[in-house]
C-alpha cells in the first residue's frame, strides 16, 4: 500500500504523482481535516440510521491517504480497481472515498466560482451575489481592485456517445439518440465532446468556470449562458479570441478586445496584424492556464464518468492550479 510517510522522501516523485510538493500536501490535508470531520458527523447524525456513533466498521484511510489517492485520480485518471490494487482496496471502496472528498476538496482549494447550471435568462443583483464561503469571482475583485482584465476561452474534452432512450412501449423504437448526438457532437473535433468555458485573470488565476455544456455550443452562446459578465465591475477589459467577435454589442457596458478578422476576398493590414499580435501576447495566459488544467488527466482523456460530476472534476483541479499560481508565484520584497 502506498504510504505518505516514505513518498514525501522523495519530493520529485510525490510530486510527479499527485500534482503538489510535500509542503503543499500537508497544508492541504491540515485544512480539509476539519472538513471531512464536520462532514462525517454530519452524515452520522442524519435521520434515518440505526446504528449509534462509534458504531460499524472503521474506515481504512485516513484523511492524508484519501487526499493522496484523489490527487493520484485526478492526475492520471487510473481505473478504480488499479487504484483498488495501490491501496489495498475494493474497486467500489475506492470509488466511495474519491466522491465523497472531492466536493470538499473544491471548499478547501481556492477554486473558482464555479456555475452549477447554464442559464440564458439576465442576471439580476440578487442573483449576483455570492452563495459559497469559498472564493469568488466577487470575493477576488474586492481583494485584488487592480484586475480590470478578464481573459475568456472555451477548451474541449471528449466524452462518449449518448446512449438510447429505450421506448416505454414493448415494440418501440429507441428515441433521443439524433438530438442528444447533435447536441454533444464538435464538428472541430470530429467526435462527442463537452465545452467548459475558463476565466482567468492576466495573472493567471482561475476565476470563474462555466457548467459543461454540449461540444456543439459554440463560445458565445456558452458566455451568455455561463452568468459571468454579470459579475464583472464596469469598464472591465473582456479579451476574447475570433469565436467572440461581436460581444461588444452584447456588453457594452464593458471593453471588448478580440482579434481582427480577415475580410472576405482580402488580407489585414500591416497595423491590424500587429494589433493581432499584441492581443494574442495577452490572450497566451488563459492558453497556458488550459495547458496546466490538462496536465491532469480527468481534464484531458476521455471522460468517463456521470456527466454531473463534470464541474465537480474541474472545480477541484483549477483549484490546484490556482494553488500552484499563488503559492510559486515570485515575491519581491
């Protein structure tokens, strides 16, 4: 079974395997202790159980393992039972211990605002305000007044074809397959994907993540959707790649600043290329954020799990990157 005790000896590995270096880990498990306690008492006190607290069997893992095969899960995306055979556990056991940390892994990360729906309908203020204790979109403008730019982009990950919908009535024929294929097929991909769309701030951090939405949405319906630039301050700088042309005439309370587009029948002028060029040494942050983002794997491979626990998944791994960003970016006195 893998220990923590001996795999913090070596920094290079345990970090190769879980995604955080030693230090980070143990500030980790030291935060999401009190979490999972108040967790577990909270599912012993709930109506319903027969059996008294103390009662039952005991769990295997403790919190600093469970953390330690959640992070080995979402960095390289193993089966259940392979992780099963490392720890010394049922393939059903492993799968319990994962979904059951995760959520409260995302509470102790400082994960982004993270929409749980889609919804087209206009944002009111009391719609805006904040539901989570953890950090908001809200909650970093106030303690960073400085950021006034937003960069957006859309990012894919593959996932299987919807199954048929069996017919109620013996005879019938299987109905919903077309729509749901249109719906989640990516002509840019060529196969079924689901789109999420990323905030991030010119440092880097990760502020808000859309809900998962088909591959066939393109970027800006999946903005208007997401409830973002309601939560924006105004006169905030929106940058955008050629998929969001013409979102200036849906915010304009806001600064739009997408690339030139190449006229039909005709090229970009000296000026409009370099302008181009500018835009994109900006926009290469929310690239980079999305190449760190799929260096875990649940984010990258071909997803296998409930469509429902998406945001979940991405909720947790930003909130590792923007672990790593804060706590390895340079300090100068």
């Amino acid at each position: 079974m893998l220990q923590v005790q001996r795999l913090v000896q070596r920094p290079r590995s345990f970090e190769s395997l879980c995604g955080l270096n030693p230090t980070e880990f143990a500030l980790l498990a030291d935060q999401l202790e009190p979490l999972w306690i108040r967790a577990h008492r909270t599912s012993l006190l709930r109506e319903g159980r027969q059996r008294r607290i103390g009662a039952g069997r005991h769990f295997k893992l403790d919190v600093a393992h469970r953390l330690l095969l959640s992070l080995i899960y979402l960095r390289h995306y193993l089966p259940m039972h392979l992780l099963g055979v490392l720890f010394e556990m049922d393939a059903a056991n492993v799968c319990r211990n994962i979904h059951a940390l995760l959520p409260l892994l995302e509470q102790a990360l400082p994960a982004p605002l993270r929409a749980r729906t889609l919804d087209s309908r206009k944002v009111t203020p009391d719609d805006a305000a904040p539901r989570r204790r953890l950090r908001t979109l809200e909650d970093v403008l106030e303690a960073f007044p400085e950021i006034a730019d937003i960069i957006i982009d859309g990012t894919e990950q593959p996932r299987a074809q919807p199954k048929k919908k069996k017919g109620n009535i013996p005879g019938k024929q299987a109905v919903g397959r077309p729509k749901d294929q249109k719906k989640y097929f990516s002509v840019k991909k060529g196969t079924h994907t689901l789109k999420t769309q990323v905030a991030v701030t010119p440092d880097g951090l990760v502020v808000h993540l859309s809900a998962p939405a088909g591959g066939r949405t393109h970027d800006m319906k999946l903005l208007k959707q997401s409830r973002v630039l309601g939560r924006l301050p105004l006169g905030s700088r929106v940058w955008g790649d050629r998929g969001y042309t013409g979102l200036q005439k849906l915010c304009p309370e806001h600064e739009v600043i997408t690339p030139r587009m190449r006229p039909r029948d005709g090229t970009l002028s000296p000026d409009d290329r370099e302008l181009n060029h500018q835009i994109s040494k900006v926009r290469i942050t929310v690239e980079n954020v999305v190449c760190k983002i799929k260096k875990f794997r649940v984010c990258r491979e071909f997803y296998r799990n409930d469509t429902r626990r998406h945001g979940v998944f991405w909720g947790c791994v930003a909130g590792l990157v923007n672990l790593r960003t804060v706590n390895r970016a340079p300090r100068f006195a």
